[in-house]
C-alpha cells in the first residue's frame, strides 16, 4: 500500500513548490539537516532514504546577532518538525553543519566568518529548544559525509572532499567514516602551509592553502574580479586569467600530493563555487600530483568533481544524526 507525501520547496518568502512523491503508508522515520552560512541559512526534511522532502531556504541574519540568528533557525526547523508532523513522519534527529571548528559537544570555538557563534553551545541550545537529538559539525565534514554516502564519493572507502569557494573547506573519509580527530577539529586542509612566507591568513598562520585555492584568493589575485568572471575570460583566451587558474592548480596539487603520501587514498573530490571551473585547473593539478606523488600510490587514484551541489551539505548533516 503506497500514499502520496507532498515535497514542499519552501523559502521565508512563503512560496511554495509542490509535486507528489510515493511513498510506503506506515510510520516512516525523517532527519533535518541544517546547513549554517554566513549569508545563508539552508534546512530540509529528509527520508531515511536520503531523499529530500521539505526544505527552506532564509538570510541567515547573524550579523543581528545570536539571539534573532537562533530565532531564525528555529523557525525553519519547527516548519519541517510540523511538516513531518502532518504527514504522520517521525523525527529522528536534526545535524547541523558550521563553519569553522566545532567540537564533538556541539560548542563553537572558532568561525571566522560568524563571531557571534564563538563560544556558543549550539548543540544543548538546540536540543532545549527542539527537545530532540542534535549533533553539530564542521560544515565541509558534513559536506563530505553526503557525498560519500549519496554523491561523487559512492564506490571509494577513503577519500577527500574539498570545497573551493569562498574559502576552502574539507572532509576526510577513511573507512567509509568521517574522520573528526581527537576532539573534531580534524581536516582542517585549508590551512596547511603551501607558502612559508605567503599571505597571512585570519587563522594566524602564513601562506595557507585557503590564500591560494579559494574565489577570495582569486579576486584578490585578479585586483578584484570575481571566479566566474575570471573564468569567462580564462575561457576566451585571457592570458593572465588562464594563469591564475594554473596557478590555483599548481598549489592545489602540491598539497593534494602531500595528503596522498600520507594516506593513501582512494580519491579526491573537488566541490564548491570554483569546482565549476575545474577544467580551467585541473591539468596543472594532475601535473603537480604526477610530479609529487608516488606512482603506486597514486594509481588508481580518481580526481572528480563533486556531483551533489548545495544538497551536500544538507544529507551530509541529516546522516550525522541518521548514523549516531
């Protein structure tokens, strides 16, 4: 016996998005999975099955501070909670991706791009509040768990997950699982050093990967062009623009190569803004991998983009929770 559950597209605008989805008529299991940004503020309602049923989409606002920004975000999460609710879906949980180093309980320690999250409690906030199970994470982390599990990881037991955008952020699996370290602060591959006296880096170091491989990078490069620009005119024969992708490839590879030696992996993923100019780099990266990587350990070794766009992130936290 099949019923029909609406999959609602819901932004704070009210707009809503409906067409049918099937699926078995008992007590079904749901997870929420809630992406963090400095701009935006991104949840969905998910199966058990990894399909996305509900989701919103609001100006994250946390320049307004803690309070109106946690407001916000339990607003978006009680609309899926009451989705779920109408449609007689169980709640299992809700994960939750940050940027910036989060620990195994949920605090915030460090968000360069969000400091009024610093030091905040997130995950016993949200679980006062939503009286559910909450687990939090790096949102590169999350990122990598969804491709891993649903995207462009499927078929490799060990990888990397490397998201080029505004900065550039990660997620190790090894094993088929996440790999947090420690205390959850690992994968931080954005701040290995790639130029020992470079550009500083708001983390306090010098000459980090992120200064080099990130759209921010790029425009700063460029004396202010944005990446998808600079790849309009990569594409139309621009000399200089071609070479600061080459460039992005050459640094890009040498770390890559780094991390290969040590770990062995299965391969890399490549996801985020830029990705959408990885044939722009992707050459010069090869090389630098050929160039530093031992030959056997690089056999075998695939390179891809990643395949799950915004959706990465989202899956990624609603596994965190699915898998606990």
């Amino acid at each position: 016996m099949v019923a029909t559950l609406l999959m609602l597209d819901y932004n704070c605008s009210s707009h809503l998005l409906v067409t049918g989805r099937r699926l078995v008529a008992e007590k079904l299991h749901s997870f929420i999975g809630i992406d963090i940004g400095g701009t935006n503020l991104r949840g969905a309602l998910i199966s058990s099955g990894g399909e996305v049923l509900q989701r919103f989409r609001m100006l994250s606002m946390i320049h307004e501070g803690r309070k109106p920004f946690l407001d916000r975000l339990q607003q978006g999460v009680s609309g899926l909670m009451a989705t779920a609710d109408a449609h007689d879906l169980s709640v299992g949980g809700v994960g939750v991706g940050v940027p910036g180093l989060i620990d195994r309980h949920g605090v915030v320690h460090s968000s360069v791009n969000m400091p009024a999250l610093e030091g905040l409690g997130l995950r016993e906030q949200l679980e006062s509040q939503l009286k559910l199970p909450v687990r939090c994470a790096n949102d590169a982390n999350l990122i990598a768990l969804g491709e891993a599990r649903y995207g462009a990881g499927q078929g490799l037991d060990s990888m990397m997950v490397i998201t080029i955008g505004t900065g550039l952020g990660s997620g190790l699996i090894l094993n088929r699982r996440l790999w947090e370290g420690s205390n959850g602060f690992a994968a931080e591959f954005g701040h290995v050093t790639v130029e020992p006296e470079g550009f500083p880096c708001p983390c306090g170091n010098r000459g980090c990967l992120e200064q080099y491989v990130s759209a921010t990078a790029l425009r700063r490069l460029s004396g202010g062009l944005e990446a998808a620009e600079l790849a309009q005119l990569a594409r139309e024969g621009d000399h200089d623009a071609h070479q600061l992708f080459c460039q992005l490839g050459r640094h890009l590879g040498i770390a890559v190569a780094g991390l290969l030696n040590v770990l062995n992996l299965d391969g890399i993923v490549i996801g985020g803004g830029v990705s959408a100019s990885f044939d722009l780099f992707q050459v010069p990266l090869v090389e630098e991998l050929q160039r530093r990587t031992f030959a056997q350990i690089l056999a075998g070794v695939g390179v891809r983009q990643a395949a799950l766009g915004d959706d990465a992130g989202l899956l990624g936290a609603a596994l965190l929770v699915m898998d606990a």
